[in-house]
C-alpha cells in the first residue's frame, strides 16, 4: 500500500507539464576524469542495487560521459573501473522517483589493484532537470495521517498544489484546470479519461 500511495502521490499532479514527460523510474549521468582532469572513455560504470540485486552497467564515451536510465526506485551502489585506475564505490545512493542525478568521478592512477569506497555520498545535483517536482518519502508515509483514506491529500505536501474540492479530481497544481493532470498506480494510468477524472483516490 505504502508503495502504491508513493507513486500515486508523484503523479497526480504535482508537475504542471504534460503526462508523456512522466516518469516511474530515475536515470543518472556524469563524467569520468583522471586526476589531471583528461577525460577518460572506456570506464565501465555499473548501478546495482543491495536490495533487489537490480544492475545495470555503461560504458564512458569519448568526452568520458556515461548515462544509464530506467533505474527503479530503491538505494544503489555505483562502481567505477577501469584497467590501471583505483576502482571507486559509491555507497548507499537513493533515487527517486523522476530524477535527473548527475554524479562524476575522478579516478587516480593505481600502481596496485586498488578500491576507494565512499560510504552515505552527499546528495545528488539535478543539472538537466527543468520540472519542479516533489517526492513523498516513505518515512512520510509511515508517520503522517491520511484524512479519508485519501492518498491525494499527500500531494499538497508540495509547494503549490492546493485542494479542489471535488472528490473524482481532489487536488491541483499551479492552478492547472481539471483533466490537466495524469495520475499513475503501480506505472499504469489510474486516469479516467472519459470525464477527466481519476478511478481511484484510495
């Protein structure tokens, strides 16, 4: 239920642009250097997650830029490595829901085979990002009240949505007009499209 009520909450119109622009997943971006700071291609960096053993690896290009997208929500440790170069970890990263992280890295020169690990990194820059967004957290969740059993009521946690009064649309952004909203359950539509509504608010 919590789960549900997290991706509901994201969606439901929270962000006043348009639903093709929506996201379930997160994705990440960066560049590699070495201490000189030249670029370096052929780094391979790989996402995994602790908890759900999910892994996904890029390989940097030219410039010594990666990107990985479609990563689920959840906490994730990044590995950078390449032959001649202390291997770096980064423990402990949270994504979001719709983020844009963008993460570098500087990798020095190993004489053996070394690893540096950073453990509980510092958060994540949005370089790309244009949206205004906001995440419900899970300890959120867990210790605030949800009048009516009405997971919109979370949403106006974000700066800018405000109630509207009407139980098939409850809440707005921006002061967007109704049926200017998308709203996703589990990453599929809960949009009644028909009458500009939503199925379920629960």
């Amino acid at each position: 239920m919590h789960m549900r009520v997290a991706i509901l909450i994201l969606l439901l119109g929270i962000l006043a642009v348009p639903a093709v622009a929506q996201t379930t997943t997160a994705s990440l971006q960066g560049t590699v250097k070495d201490s000189s700071q030249a670029v370096l291609p052929g780094v391979t960096v790989a996402v995994r997650s602790p908890d759900t053993g999910f892994t996904r690896t890029a390989t940097t290009d030219a410039k010594g830029t990666f990107y990985l997208s479609y990563l689920p929500v959840g906490r994730y440790d990044v590995t950078v490595e390449l032959s001649g170069f202390k291997r770096e970890i980064r423990q402990g990263l949270r994504f979001e829901l719709g983020q844009e992280a963008s993460l570098d890295f500087t990798l020095s020169v190993a004489s053996v085979a070394e690893t540096v690990t950073v453990s509980a990194a510092a958060p994540f820059v949005e370089t790309t990002k244009t949206t205004v967004d906001n995440v419900v957290k899970r300890e959120q969740l867990d210790d605030l009240p949800v009048s009516g059993r009405n997971a919109a009521n979370l949403a106006m946690l974000a700066p800018g949505v405000v109630p509207r009064g009407s139980t098939e649309e409850p809440v707005t952004s921006e002061g967007q007009p109704r049926g200017s909203s998308e709203s996703l359950l589990d990453g599929v539509s809960n949009k009644l499209v028909l009458v500009n509504s939503i199925r379920s608010n629960a």
